[in-house]
C-alpha cells in the first residue's frame, strides 16, 4: 500500500509538503548488519521510530506500530530503483496538515483518528484478502 502524509512529522522529516511512502509489514523489513540508519522515536501519531541516513541524513525507514500485533514499515517511494513496481498511491492521510491543496481523485482524509482508522481498515482489508 502507498500513502500520501501530510502530518507535520512527515513534513518535517522528509523536507517535503507530504510524505510518498510505500507500507510493508515491519516483519519483511531486514536491515542489514552494519547499517547507517540512526533512529529517533517519535510520538504521536502512534509509537514510531523513524530512521534516516548517517551520512545524507535522508529518511530511510520508518516503523509504526497501529495496534499490538500491527507494526508497519514506511519506506519512501521514492527509494526504490523499479518505481513501476510500486502500487499507485491509495490516498492521502492526515489532509488537515496540508501545505496546499492537491489537485488528484485519490481520497482525502483529515484528522488525527480518522487518518489512522483509513489506515487500519486498509491493512485489514489486506490481511482478509491474504
Ligand atoms: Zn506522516
């Protein structure tokens, strides 16, 4: 799944009006030995620790946990090296932040709660699908 952020964290963080990030199930995120990512914790929106670069201080991962056994990866979309691979992003989260408006059909949603529901009913969706 692909979202669009527009919280003032992911603002901050990626130097960007909104976020482009890619969501995995944190458990299919390996990070490798040795690696250059230092990690800050935030809070809220819910218990994250976001991970940027050492060298370039760019964000590399984030991970979030939305419910006990719900933890997700955020990795930026932009990051990846095949972009046709991605999915099209599904919506934007977090709309009330916005730095302006976007002209798209993606859906948009505003509020700290109902930013993080359309999420959750999202990767429950997915987990019934599975
Ligand atoms: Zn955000």
């Amino acid at each position: 799944m692909r979202l669009l952020c527009h919280c003032t964290i992911c603002q901050a963080f990626n130097r960007q009006p909104y976020a482009d990030v890619t969501a995995f199930w944190a458990g299919s995120i390996t990070l490798r030995v040795g690696h250059q990512i230092e990690f800050k914790r935030y809070r809220p929106p819910p218990a994250a620790r976001r991970g940027h670069c050492r060298s370039c201080s760019a964000p590399v991962v984030e991970f979030l946990r939305l419910a006990p056994f719900v933890q997700l990866a955020f990795v930026p979309s932009k990051l990846f090296p095949d972009q046709g691979a991605l999915p099209p992003p599904a919506l934007h989260i977090f709309y009330h932040r916005r730095l302006g408006d976007i002209a798209d059909d993606l859906p948009k949603v505003s509020g700290y709660w109902a930013s993080e529901l359309a999420v959750m009913k999202r990767v429950l969706a997915s987990i019934a699908d599975a």
